[in-house]
C-alpha cells in the first residue's frame, strides 16, 4: 500500500506543479489573453486531433476504471465510487449553483473566440467555471496512477489529463481558470476518496 501511494502522492506532486504553472500562466496574461494564446495557435491536424482527444476528459471515461476494478480490485471500487461522487458534487455544484450561467468563451469573446464545429452545442455558451471535462481527467489520472503503479505513469497520466485542458481552450469552450479549476478539482476529488478508500480498509 505504501507503494501505490508513493507513485499516487508523486503525481499528484505533478499535477500540482502543473496547476501552479497554470496559475503563472493566467496571471501574467490575464484570463482572456491566455485563451486567445490557445485558442488562436491552430491547424488542421490540431483541430482534428484535440476534437477527439478531448472525448478523455468525457464522463463515459469512468466506464473502464469501473469494469476494471469490478474484475480485478474489488476491493479498489469504494475507492473509484467515492471519486465519482465527490468529482460530481464539486464539479456541478460549482458549475450549476454557484457559479450557473457563467458565459462560456463563444458567447465572452465571440468577435475573437475561434470556434471549431464539431465541438459547438447547446452547452458551448453558458456554465463555463469549472471544466468538467478537465476535473475528470485528472481525477482518473490521479485514481489509475495509483493502480499502475509505475513511474512513467505519475508523468503521463497528468500529461494526458493536462492535455485535455488544453483541448477544452483550444476548442473554445472554456478559459484557462476553468481549466485551472479543474485541475484542482481532480486533485482533491482523487485524494478524498483515496482517503476514504483507506479509511474503509482500516475499518474492514
């Protein structure tokens, strides 16, 4: 156990330096500035490859962690089903109450927000802080890292879910707080219910 959460506080290490970067990031160029940074560097290639990319960040994502855990760490599905729990309760709490209608970088910047179709939808202008897609990401990152168990893993697992981040700005639909957020979120969700999950075990 002690091992798994070595690698698990490694990457979370990570993703903090990551979110700090972030944070440097905007608070330099301002929250408009930075997504029009992102969001104005494309090409074709990018636009293809981050409108499907970005499906990483999408809640079906839990599905695999889910089936995994079912057919090989039973024990480890408190675990995944407190993170699902806590990563949706912040996620829309914040994104449905506290900070509801929030404009979105289509309706904001809509003279300069570079949209790409396919990405466009009925939630492209409204509800923009947090990033939903991005929180998941990282808390499945953060919740597999501690399964795998290896050290390429507390690197690349935060690097796909920071590249998730980037995606949802460079489609255009959210800033680089919300993203930023977002991050933060998985952050927190993860370490929650990893808590929990040692909690459960102690008790067991």
């Amino acid at each position: 156990q002690s091992k798994e959460y070595h690698y698990f506080r490694a990457a979370v290490l990570f993703s903090t330096m990551l979110a700090v970067l972030l944070s440097i990031f905007v608070a330099i160029y301002g929250k408009d500035q930075s997504f029009l940074m992102i969001n104005g560097n494309h090409s074709p290639q990018a636009d293809y490859f981050f409108n499907y990319f970005t499906f990483l960040g999408d809640g079906l994502i839990w599905v695999p962690i889910f089936l995994y855990t079912l057919l090989y760490r039973r024990d480890f599905f408190i675990a995944v089903l407190a993170a699902l729990i806590i990563w949706t309760f912040i996620t829309h709490f914040g994104k449905r109450v506290i900070f509801e209608g929030t404009p979105r970088p289509l309706r904001l910047l809509e003279d300069t927000a570079r949209a790409v179709p396919l990405m466009t939808g009925r939630d492209a202008y409204s509800n923009s802080f947090p990033s939903g897609h991005t929180s998941t990401a990282f808390t499945f990152a953060l919740l597999f890292n501690y399964l795998v168990k290896r050290k390429f893993a507390v690197y690349l697992f935060p690097l796909i879910a920071f590249l998730v981040g980037y995606s949802r700005v460079y489609l255009a639909q959210h800033f680089v707080t919300d993203v930023l957020a977002g991050t933060v979120i998985g952050i927190v969700s993860s370490y929650l219910a990893l808590d929990i999950y040692d909690r459960y075990r102690k008790k067991k």
